[in-house]
C-alpha cells in the first residue's frame, strides 16, 4: 500500500472540510476575512502565509477553539454547530497546536488519554488505557515510550504524542501548525513519514508552514493566505516555489527607491562567526559572518523563523552568543550589556512591537523615553528633566505625524501604525550611528510603511548606518545596498542589490544555493 | 542525650498528632485548589471561619456533629466566594484570598459578640464537643482518610486527572473538552470544605472558641503543601512534621537549651528554602494564579 | 496635568468600593436593629468631631500611610509585597532596640538613628524575598508571608533574651529613652498619642511620589511593573529595579514600625499589635498605588478605626464592623481589577 504519493492526490471527490466565508476579528485585527478553504479527503492540504496571515486563527475556527464573526463550516457532509460553539475532537477533528498541548508534568499515557479516559466507575483504567494505545502505535508505526514524563522527551517525541493523542480519539482529519519548525532534519523526515502513513490509511492532513520546499515535498495542494484572505488554492504539480513566494509576500516588488549614494567602506558593525544554540543544544545561529558599513542599509531577508529574531537579540545584547565575535567600530562588544550598547550608539526597534517596543499602560512620552532614561539630556543624576523630554516628544509626535500628537496619551490608544511611529521617532532621534530594524513596517498601513522606509534611508544617506531584518522581500529589495539571505540560522549569500532579484532571492530563501 | 530519650515519649507522638490535624486538613484542602490552578492564601480565613461556626452552632444545637456540618458548610461557601469572584469575576488571586482572611477576622468576632453578646471567646460545653474515641477525636482520623483519600483522588481517578491537568495546562485540557473553570470551581469550593473541617478542629480538641484562634495555622498549611510539593502525601508528611516541631518545642520548653522558637521558625523556613530551589525544589503548577479563558488571540 | 475626565474615571471603581461596602454595612447594622442614621453619626463624631477623635484618626492613619506606601511601591514595580508586617515588626523591635540600649544625648539624632535602622531592617527584611523572586523566580508572595512568621518569631526570641527583657510576664522591652521618643503632637489635644511621624509618613508620601514620576530610577520602576520584557529590551535592570522597590517598600514598613514604638508603644511587646501591614494591602489597593492617595486613604482607614472603637463604646455593633467593611472594599477593588488594568493583552511572551 505505501506508494510515493507526489503528485497523485486522490482525486478530487469527497470532500472532508468546507470552511465558508469565515470572518473573524480581534479589535481592530481583521484575523480572517471571509475566507473560504475546501480540502479533499485524503490529501495533505498545505496552508501557507506569513506570520498574522491568519493561519492559526482559521485552524483554531475549524477545531472550535476560537468562534468565528461570520461564515459556516462543514466537516464531512454535518454542518458544524458554529454559533452554539463545538469541539474538533467530537467531530473527528484533532489538532496539533505548533506549541504543543501537554501537560509537561504528566506521563506520556495521562497526556494520550485526557478527556477521554476509559475508566471503572470514576476510576482510571490504565490497562485498557495502554492496550488501546499500544494498538495504535503498532498500526502507525509510532513508538513513544508510554510511561515517561512528557519533560523527558525530545520535541520530536512529543510531536509524537500529540499525533497520538489525535489518532487516540479516532480522528480522520488531522490539522497540524507548523509541525517541523522545531524540529530536526531527520525528526522532520521522520514526520513526513508518518504523514504519507496516515495519508494512505485515508486520513487527511491540513499542513500550515511557511517553508515552501516542506510544501511541495509532502502536499498535495496548496493554499495561500495574505493578510487574512485566501489568495489562491493551487494543485501541487501546476505551481512552482518561487511563484508561491511572492504569492506570500505580496506581488508589489518595486524599484529600488534609493538613489545611488557612495557607502563608505568603513565598518560600522561586524560579526564573526557568531553562532548560538538553545539551552536545549538546537544550533539557532550558526557562523554568522557580515558587516554593516557606514552609509549602508544592510538587508536580511529569509522566510520567517530562519534565525531572524536570535540574530537580533544577539545584535542588541539580550542574548550572549555561543562562540563568536561582535565588533561595533572596531570596538568588542560581544559582552557588552544592551545599556552599554545602547550608550555607544546603537539603536534598535524590536520585531515585537506589543511585547518588545512599547508599554502599554504608559504614556506617549513616557514611551519616547523608555531606553532613553539615562541620557544626560534627558536625565541628570536622579531627575527627569521634564522640559527637555515634553520638547522632544511634541518635536518627534509632529516630525512623524503621530496622531493623536498627544504626548500624555495612553500608548495603547494609538493605532499600530502611530505605536510604531513613537518607537522609530525615539530611536532615530537619539542620532545612532547605527540602527538595528527588525520587521520594522509588519502590519502597518501604506502610509505609515513609507514615513518608516524614508526615515530609514535618510539615515543611512545621513552616514548612519542600518541592519534590516524583514520577512518582507519587497521591503528588502526596496530600501538594501546589499542584501544577506538567511536560511536555518546561516547567512547562505550577500548579494549586491544590483544582482538581487526577486527569482535569486526566493530560490536562496528557501535554501536553495547555487 | 538524656533529655532526647524522656522527651520522645508517647504523649509527643500524642500531640504530633494533636497539632498536625488542623494542618492536615487545611493543606489538603489547599491541595484542592492550588492544584486546580487557583492560589488560596485565604486558607487561614477559611479556617477561622471553620472554627467560628463550627463552634457556635454545636453551642446552640448541643450536637458536635451539627457544628462540624456546619463548619464544613461555611467554609465550602467561603470557598465557593473565592473561586465566584476569581474564577467568575477573574480578581486577582491573591488578593481576594487577603481580603478572605481579613473578613474572617474581622466577621468571626464580629459575630461572636453578636451571638454570645458581647463576648470575644466562649467555651463548648462537654456535651457541645465530639467524644474521644481512642487515643483522639474522631475528626484526627477523618483528617487522615481524607489526605489519603486525596491522594487516590489525585492519582487514580479521572476527576484527579483531570484537576492536576487544569491546574498544569488549562489549554490543553480545554483542547479537549474539559471544562476547566467548572473544575477549578469545584476545586476551591472543596478547598473551603477541608479548611472549615481543619478550623472545626480547634474548638473541638479544645473547647473553646477565641478570637484568631488559628493562630497563622493556615499559612503554616499553606506551607505544609508547598514543603510537600503540592502533593496530599507530600503535605500530610510535612503537616505531620511541623505538628511534631510544635509538640517538641512545647514539650522542651523551659526544659533544654534549645530555644522554642528555634522549633517554631521550621516551617518557614524549610518552605522558603524549597521553594528557592536550595534543595529538592518545589515547582508550583504550571498555570497557578493565571486566569483562563478560552479565546486568546494568537498573533 | 492629568485630563479631569481620566481623574474621574480612575477614582470611579474606589468611588463604587466604598458605595458597596458602605451598603452591605448598612444592611448589617440595620438587620442587628439598630439605626444606621445614628451608627453614622456617632461614626462620624468619633472620627471628626472632636479634636480628640480627630487626633485619633490621624494617629491610627500615621502608620497606614506608610504601610500602605510599602505595598504600592511593590505593586509599582509588579510585585505583590503582603510582608509589611513582618517589616514593620522587625522595624518596631531595631527601634526599640536602640531606642533603650544606645545612649545618645542628642533627641533629634537618637529618633534619627532609631528611623533609619528600623527603616534600614524593613529593607533586609523585603529585600530578601525580593532578591529570591528576582533571581530565582521564587514567588514573592509566599515568601513575605513565611517571612512574616520569621519575624514574629525571631523577635518574640529576642525580646525574651534577659539583655531585652523588662523583668515580668510580659515579654516586652524597657521603655526607650526620652532622647529616642518621637514628639507627641499635644498642641492638638492634651493626652493624644498622635506624634510628629505623622510628618514623617507625609513627607515619605511626597518623597515617593517624586521618586516615582520624577526620576529616572522611578520610570525605571514603573516600566519593570507595566512590562517586563520591553524594559529588558529598554535597558532597564529588571532585577535590580524588582529587589530595590522591595526594599524602599521594606523601609518605609520599617519605619512605621519604628514610629509605632518610639511614638506610642515606647517599647517592643510580643506580639507586636498586628494589623498596619495588612491594613496597607487595603489603604494601596482603594488608592490604585498613588502615594497622595495612600495618604488619603490611610486616613479615610484611620477614620474607620477611631469612629469603630466609639461605635463599640456607645452602641451594641462591635469594632469588627471596620474589618468587614475593609474586606468588602478589597473584594470588591480585586474584581475591579479585573475589568480595568488586569484586561487581557494580547501578548505573546517569547521563551527566553
């Protein structure tokens, strides 16, 4: 029965999840706008987008945990009872949330078991518990061993145990969230493995990932959300991985704004051969090398979820790297703490605004001097000087066009847009020589995203220098000198901008070197 | 060494246990709730509570019984205050326990003078209280059946399950169908039960009923179970430790060099020392003091 | 300044605390038979009407302020400090300590010394668990509370020491010198207890506010309580911001302690009267952790305290009615809480 199944999706007949016009918002978040999504029993059904493309929040619709606004969902042929709310699990869904759902504290059984425990008269029937399973485990060739604790296992394993757990409540349909992006080349060969194993025993699989080379290795058929709406469902074998790259990224590649302007060669920052692994020995970076020149915006751009974020910490001092050094004007920073960088004439906006740039609950201007509470203009000893930083935000909240230009009001009040504004206002106005951006423009309006862009260029044109981390390819392309591609926490190829295009890029984010 | 062998004596062992029932009681009944997910610093509250109408309704009714019902009654309804406003109105988990020990100061005395007008304390005739049978009261090994029960409970049966799974990782038990806010409902409102039993106890064993007489009795319940790593065995060992501490440190006062305080100070010391890791950990559950609620976004 | 329409909104779930509890009062007075009007009144009178009832308002608020102060500051940084007691009791004891045993001639110094110590003993005190939730993540919660028992033990040993002691069964020390008694405030009525910490407490609210909004240490503070993780990211110590607003919370608790022995008590008596530093758990939440607040609220607290002890005196409704009515403000603040500031964020917290 075990066939290479590439390409040869099982005809497109039964239908086993209609999801229709599903809409769904979380204030002002528009997560899904009338989305509709039809997947065919017995294929793997791919669904792909950046991150805030509104994946998880459609999968987490199908399965019940979130209640969607609008639109209506049918699992093989019974209308689900969307408004009165359901669970996945009665209709023969189950799900395999990206950050698993186990009990870390529990064995591997209570975890397969929960909620569904066979039992005598109140009491758990472990016997029984372990045949079923142990059955199981035998027909899918999945072995975990049953009575250890979830926290002893590798991720690999507790993927494991979440499959398990969904084949345990005889699920056909199984939804998995980005099942390899924590996982090992050989646990994810390992996974696909499994996957074809299901396939063929005529379960169906719904895949979100955003990398495109795991989608047009396992799937059949490939859907692609941007910004909460569906832009195409496509068969495997009509579609080509690049072509799928800028369906998620957006289409608009423009030219490149900047006029030619001479960057000095004169380094700003440098790694060399930095690399950094989790506490749980995962390799996040791995001998990152490159330097950020004076005058320059260097671009790092790479599929979501390559090592982008640990590059930023790493650059800004949050985390230490394994091995590695980091110099900032020929000086050694590598040990330096983010206050003393900061100091020296780093500045930076996080990839996280909500969590990372901003706090919520404080002011306008008490946000413009948040990182900025030390600085002989703005602080002396012990005081605050008042004047000087009520100046500088109506500077700033009028330089920008931050709306409201109010600087006691409440952070949170403002749109994403404005809370962003107030982040790049306080950091450039520090005049850095160097400016670390991380995703600087995600989620933010046209308007918004160009104030953003040109401030970045005037202050590279200005002599500065800037290292910008994006998802987003046009962004990238728009505003870089040179251009770095990352791919599983390496740096795979610099490229000059003249020599990027969007073809090369695409094909070296997703690992493909020439 | 001679001070050692006339002080371990049966009428220590007597008194261990003398001592550890109020805290058996009260630290199972934190199990309950601290395992469900929900702080419970009002244990101390609960138990005066306990105490209070355990003995003001066998003061009335002659029946000992009655007060013990009675006991268990308001200390479940205080439970069930607790986990309506944490559980239904979301406060803060620890504030709401304060505020549950300061009113169980403040209401027991001041119903006390209400009932037994104007009086602050007032004793149980020895028909009020519960007989001996053997050595102790019947409400000593109620106490232990209900730990041991509780741990049975906990790790053989699917209500157990399922309440350590609430308390651990809300998410995942909801993922599949488990009402979690249902669970740690109940889980509180049988914190309640067990503390007001616990507070019954003391007016039982002695007598009488006065103001604060738990005496810090629930915190230092509060500490068995964090000492006994939120487990019932775990905190019936450690109550039964901390009761032998105190009967010590009664039995050698004015006897040795040894100071009482130095035995007094154990229990809080140990758990401090726990639950900084120091040795033998203590890891509170994972979810403990966090709100659940079902839709959350995830960005 | 802040917006009057913001003030408003930010003193309406007090405003609706008190209105409840004030009810629930009522109705109890009301089913014990007796007249609300009246219990009012004399409430009232034995907390306002006089300059004697007034001093004792002020008196009962002194040391509420500064607890209260201790439990704001934490929660300004994000920490729950319910170790005021245990704080203060190690402050009350410092104080007496030097209060008997230092002989300084000078008065002002002696008071001087007696403060800072006592104040220096209330920070060791918080300071250790916040040292233990900063680096080692140990709730600070169960740790103030276990300190509070640490406290109350070890200086119950202490006062038992035959180098403490005041020959008697009482375990209580001598009476301080007179050079280490805190001025009593006589001028406002002749046999008052009220004393010139009064000014201390105040002018620790005011050094708090201003160590708050206007320095950079401050801000430090309130981002660490607002969101950890963008100070991080801010440059901000969170630990060392989390161990020092412990620490100037454990101070002030100290203080108050101090002030209780060297302004009323004149010695250390265990166990120490209880109830200040849970009482400032109440006067920081109904002031939302405004140090002016704190001080508003202490006094309302005050207030209670004095007209309960003339409504016990006078009528059959026992003192207790005040702790009942606090509890009910703090219930029902806690679950205020809840619809306002403790909303649910959308926030995603990144593993380490």
């Amino acid at each position: 029965m075990v066939s290479s199944r590439k390409g040869k999706s099982q005809g497109e007949g039964e239908i086993a999840v209609r999801m229709d016009a599903i809409s769904k918002r979380f204030g002002e978040i528009v997560a899904n706008d009338g989305i509709n999504l039809t997947v065919y029993r017995g294929e793997v059904h791919a669904l792909v987008g950046e991150n805030g493309a509104g994946k998880t929040t459609l999968m987490n619709i199908l399965y019940g945990l979130v209640k969607p606004d609008a639109g209506t969902i049918t699992v093989d042929d019974m209308r689900l009872p969307v408004e009165r709310g359901f669970l996945g699990t009665d209709y023969g869904l189950g799900m395999i949330h990206q950050h698993f759902m186990l009990v870390k504290r529990f064995t591997v059984l209570e975890n397969i078991i929960l909620g569904f425990e066979p039992s005598r008269g109140g009491f758990l029937d472990l016997r029984a518990a372990v045949r079923k399973v142990e059955d199981i485990m035998q027909r899918y060739g999945i072995e975990v061993p049953l009575d250890r604790r979830v926290e002893e296992l590798s991720v690999g394993e507790e993927q494991r145990v979440e499959i398990l757990k969904a084949l345990y409540r005889n699920s056909r349909i199984i939804i998995m969230d980005e099942p390899t992006a924590v996982l090992t080349p050989q646990e994810i060969k390992k996974l696909f493995e499994t996957i074809r194993m299901l396939v063929d025993s005529s379960h169906t699989i719904i895949f979100i990932t955003h990398k495109l080379e795991e989608v047009m290795e396992i799937a059949d058929r490939v859907t692609v959300l941007r910004r909460g709406r569906v832009v195409r469902t496509r068969r495997i074998d009509e579609v080509d991985p690049e072509e799928l790259a800028i369906m998620m990224v957006g289409k608009k590649i423009e030219a490149p704004r900047r006029s030619k302007h001479a960057v000095s060669m004169e380094s700003l920052l440098s790694l060399h051969d930095v690399s950094l692994r989790s506490s749980r020995d995962i390799v996040l970076l791995s001998s990152i090398d490159f330097e950020v020149r004076k005058g320059e915006i260097f671009g790092i751009c790479g599929v979501e979820g390559n090592g982008q974020d640990e590059l930023f910490d790493v650059a800004i001092g949050l985390q230490k790297p394994s091995s590695g050094r980091i110099l900032f004007r020929g000086k050694d920073i590598t040990h330096l703490s983010t206050a003393k960088r900061r100091a020296l004439g780093i500045a930076y906006i996080p990839p996280d605004r909500v969590t990372m740039g901003i706090v919520a609950g404080m002011s306008v201007k008490e946000n413009m001097l948040l990182g900025r509470q030390r600085e002989p203009g703005l602080s002396g000893t012990f005081f605050l000087k008042e004047d000087a930083i009520t100046n500088l935000t109506q500077r700033l909240l009028k330089t920008f066009g931050i709306n409201p230009p109010l600087p006691d009001a409440e952070i949170g009040t403002l749109s994403g847009g404005n809370q962003q504004k107030v982040i790049v206002a306080r950091e450039l106005s520090r005049e850095p020589s160097l400016l670390i951006a991380s995703q600087p423009a995600r989620g933010l309006d046209i308007m918004a995203t160009r104030l953003i862009h040109d401030s970045l260029v005037k202050h590279a044109e200005a002599g500065g220098g800037v290292l910008l981390i994006s998802a987003d390819l046009s962004e990238i392309v728009e505003l870089s000198d040179r251009i770095g591609v990352m791919y599983k926490g390496r740096i795979l190829s610099i490229l000059e901008r003249k020599e990027a295009d969007e073809e090369k890029l695409g094909l070296l984010m997703l690992g493909f070197a020439q | 060494m001679n001070d050692v062998t006339t002080v371990i004596s049966i009428s220590l062992l007597l008194a261990t246990v003398r001592k550890a029932v109020p805290l058996i009681f009260a630290s199972t009944g934190g199990f309950f709730s601290e395992r469900s997910g929900v702080i419970n610093i009002g244990l101390e509250g609960m138990m005066l509570f306990g105490a209070f109408s355990g003995a003001i309704v066998a003061f009335f009714t002659h029946n000992a019984w009655l007060g013990v019902l009675g006991a268990a009654f308001i200390g479940g309804l205080i439970g069930s205050l607790h986990a309506f406003v944490t559980i239904g109105l979301r406060a803060n988990q620890i504030i709401s326990g304060v505020a549950i020990n300061l009113l169980g100061t403040g209401a027991t005395i001041f119903l006390c003078q209400v009932f037994i007008h104007g009086e602050r304390s007032f004793s149980l005739g020895q028909g009020d209280r519960l007989p001996s049978l053997g050595p102790f009261i019947p409400l000593t090994y109620i106490a232990f059946i209900l730990a041991i029960g509780a741990a049975i409970f906990s790790y053989y049966t699917v209500g157990g399950l399922r309440l350590r799974a609430v308390g651990e990782h809300p998410r995942a038990a909801d993922t599949q169908g488990i009402k979690v806010n249902r669970i740690r409902f109940m889980g509180v409102v049988a914190s309640g039960i067990c503390a007001g039993l616990g507070g019954a106890y003391l007016p039982m064993f002695s007598g009488s009923f006065a103001k604060n007489m738990t005496a810090g009795q629930g915190f230092i319940a509060l500490a068995a179970l964090i000492f006994g790593k939120w487990n019932p065995i775990g905190a019936l060992g450690a109550s039964l430790l901390f009761g032998f501490a105190d009967a010590l440190q009664e039995t050698l006062q004015g006897r040795a060099h040894l100071p009482a305080q130095a035995l007094q100070v154990v229990p809080y010391v140990v758990t401090m020392v726990a639950l900084a890791g120091v040795i033998g950990r203590s890891i509170p559950p994972g979810a403990i003091g966090k709100h659940y609620e079902r839709e959350q976004p995830e960005i | 300044m802040m917006p009057t329409q913001k003030l408003l909104e930010r003193l309406l779930a007090p405003a609706l605390a008190l209105a409840f509890a004030m009810v629930i009062a009522t109705v109890i007075v009301a089913l014990l038979g007796e007249d609300p009007f009246h219990i009012a009144s004399v409430m009232l009178s034995g907390s306002l009407g006089s300059l004697r009832s007034l001093a004792n308002t002020l008196e009962e608020a002194t040391p509420l302020i500064l607890t209260g102060l201790c439990v704001a500051i934490g929660m300004q940084s994000g920490l729950f400090n319910i170790g005021g007691e245990g704080q203060l009791v190690v402050g009350a004891f410092i104080a007496a300590w030097l209060g008997v045993k230092v002989p300084v001639s000078n008065a002002g110094l002696h008071v001087a010394l007696c403060l800072v110590a006592a104040g220096i003993g209330g920070a060791i005190w918080a300071g250790i668990a916040g040292i233990l939730r900063a680096k080692l993540g140990a709730h600070e919660v169960i740790n103030t509370i276990m300190l509070n028992y640490v406290a109350f033990i070890s200086t119950n040993y202490l006062v038992n020491l035959p180098y403490f002691k005041k020959p008697g069964q009482i375990p209580q020390t001598f009476d301080v010198a007179p050079s280490a008694e805190i001025p009593r405030l006589t001028f406002v009525y002749n046999y008052t207890r009220l004393n010139a910490g009064l000014f201390v407490a105040i002018g620790a609210a005011l050094l708090i506010w201003i160590v708050l909004s206007k320095t950079s240490f401050g801000f430090e503070i309130r981002c660490v309580g607002h969101n950890p993780v963008a100070s991080r990211v801010g440059a901000i110590s969170v630990v060392r911001s989390m161990i020092l607003a412990m620490s100037i919370g454990g101070f002030l608790a100290g203080v108050a302690g101090a002030e209780r022995v060297l302004g009323v008590h004149k010695h250390f008596v265990s166990p120490f009267p209880f109830g200040y530093g849970f009482g400032g758990i109440a006067v920081a939440l109904l002031a939302r952790n405004n140090p002016f607040g704190v001080v508003v609220t202490a006094i309302f607290f005050g207030a209670l305290a004095s007209g309960g002890a003339q409504v016990d005196m006078v009528t059959s409704i026992p003192r207790e009615l005040v702790t009942v009515i606090q509890a009910i403000i703090i219930l029902f603040i806690a679950c205020e809480y809840l619809f306002s500031r403790y909303r649910p964020r959308m926030r995603v917290l990144k593993d380490e």
